[in-house]
C-alpha cells in the first residue's frame, strides 16, 4: 500500500488543459465541383459483402422501455422500442419519414425490440462504425420478417422551398471556407445560453451559395423541414449570415405555460404572448428570403406490402 501511495498522488496533480499542438494536416488548396463518376467507379469501390444477421429476435417493447435506442454489446445489437416508421427511415436511411409518403399514416404505432447477434468473432461496436453495412443487413432482416415489398418513386406531397425575398445577408469573401455549423459566429453569444432565451436553434453559416443552403437547410432546420428543400430564390453569390429560431414544440410548450400561469393568477389575467420566432419567420426576418410550403415531387419509398407483426 505505501508502495502505490507516491503514483496515487502524482495522478491526482495532473493537470489536462487546452492548448495549440502542432499536428500533421492535409490542407485543400481549391475545390471544384465533383467530376463526373468514372466507369470504373464498381471497380473502385467493389459493393458490400452480402452480410445477415445470424440469430434475430423480435418483440413488442415492454412499456416504459426507452424509445429508438441502440446498444451495440459484444456480439450482439438491440434496437430498442422502435416503431416501424423509425425501423424503415434507419434501414433504408431515409433523411425523413416523410420519405415513406402515402405510407406513413397507415404504419402502426406498435413499438418493436429487435435483438440481433453477429458471428462470434465480430465485435458489436466495432460492427456499429459501419453504418451502412448494419443499416443494409437491418433492411434484409425487415424484409424477411415483416415481408416487405417495395419500390422507389415520385409523390407529390407538401414541401418547403427557399423563395426569394429582400436578401438581409451578408456578402461572403469568396476565398473563405465554406459551411454552416451548430452554433454563433465566431466571438459572438449564443441566443440559446440564456435560461429564459426563448430560442432553441442557432446556426451560423460562412460562404455558402443559396444552393448549398437549400441543400443544408433541411440539417440546419432539424425536425421543423422534413424535406430536402429546393432552391427557387434565384440570388447568385454567396453569403455569410446566422439563423437562430424556435422550435414548434417549444412554441407550444412556452403557449401552454403562459396559459397555466395566467389561469393561475385568475381574475382578468391574459396569457403572455409567447417569444421567439417560427422558423418562417426567422428565415423571413433574418435572412430576407423565404421558407414556404407548396406541392413538390419528392422521391419516396413506396411500400406495396407489409405485414404490421414481425414473424418469429
């Protein structure tokens, strides 16, 4: 015991703190528009083994099992308490449910825990990096069990498009890096950090084309777009400029607690009007362009058959 004193004290004195290092980097100089896929592309980048789970168990989820949860142990992965729009979106890795079209209100609700195993000798976690190689044998496994049958196409359905507007944004210096990222501009206060901040997204974006937006808005936007938004607004360019909004749960939510707490006070009490902005409107306030609904054509996985119990 006397022995480990001395190590036991020096650990406790370490001190981890941030600091610049410098590291070995790969710097891009320019970037063009990707090149047209060479013929070879098959050869290139041969397809991925045609892998199945070996064992698979499906259950209905226990109540108060937590939702969409995915534990990688061992040999083995559990999908825990998804419905089979979540099963569907992960396998097929659709960017939304909305993805699912006419199919979507007609899936049932029920909540499935799925176990898997792999061979013995692959690890769980390390399997879990291949995104794409799981999501495919998830897929097969749907089909089998759920009999599903499906195929890709178009539906028309309610989309978001970027229109134009009275731009309020920033003119980008062409030579500066181009993104747009979680959070303020560098050196500015986020409008989320304060407790009673009414706001509950911010992004900052740098040198990006209305194209590239319209491609990242649907990031950028989280569950308030659940589709891959176009760009009709026509401005040329690109811009720097932050967007920060309220979700609509938080809309409702912030509602709700402003009714409860003028019904509380009783008497002549009106509710509060509830802060922040809708995404619309901050698009439309901030940015100077617009963020509206209309019929669009979007591709969509028709499913032409599925069973709604997954068989033993």
């Amino acid at each position: 015991r006397s022995t480990l004193f001395p190590y036991t004290t020096l650990f406790r004195s370490l001190i981890v703190t941030q600091a610049d290092v410098p590291q070995d980097a790969i710097v891009a100089d320019s970037v063009e528009r990707p090149a047209p896929t060479p013929p070879d592309i098959a050869k290139l980048l041969p397809p991925l083994p045609d892998l199945e789970f070996e064992v698979a168990t499906i259950k209905p989820a226990a109540a108060g099992e937590p939702q969409d949860q995915v534990m990688p142990r061992g040999s083995q992965i559990t999908f825990g308490a998804f419905n089979m729009q979540g099963l569907l979106t992960r396998a097929f890795q659709l960017k939304t449910g909305a993805m699912l079209g006419d199919a979507l209100p007609t899936l049932s609700q029920q909540r499935y825990t799925i176990l898997v195993k792999l061979p013995p000798e692959v690890d769980a976690r390390a399997a879990w990096q291949d995104q794409d190689q799981v999501d495919n044998m998830l897929q097969k496994l749907l089909v089998d069990r759920f009999h599903v049958k499906y195929h890709w196409g178009m539906q028309t359905r309610d989309g978001y498009v970027l229109m134009p507007g009275t731009p309020k944004m920033k003119k980008a210096d062409p030579n500066s890096r181009s993104f747009c990222k979680n959070g303020p501009p560098p050196g500015e206060k986020d409008v989320r950090s304060s407790p009673d901040s009414p706001y509950d997204y911010e992004s900052y974006c740098q040198n990006v084309t209305m194209d590239q937006f319209a491609d990242m808005t649907q990031a950028v936007a989280g569950v308030e777009v659940k589709n891959r938004v176009a760009n009709k607004t026509g401005l040329a360019g690109s811009y720097d400029f932050t967007l920060y909004f309220t979700s609509g749960r938080k809309l409702r939510t912030d509602a709700a607690a402003a009714d409860a707490a003028a019904k509380e006070a009783g008497g002549d009490a009106t509710a509060a009007p509830a802060g922040g902005l809708s995404v619309q409107d901050a698009f439309r306030k901030e940015l100077g362009i617009q963020l509206i609904m209309q019929p669009g054509s979007y591709p969509t996985l028709i499913l032409d058959h599925i069973e709604q119990i997954g068989r033993a």
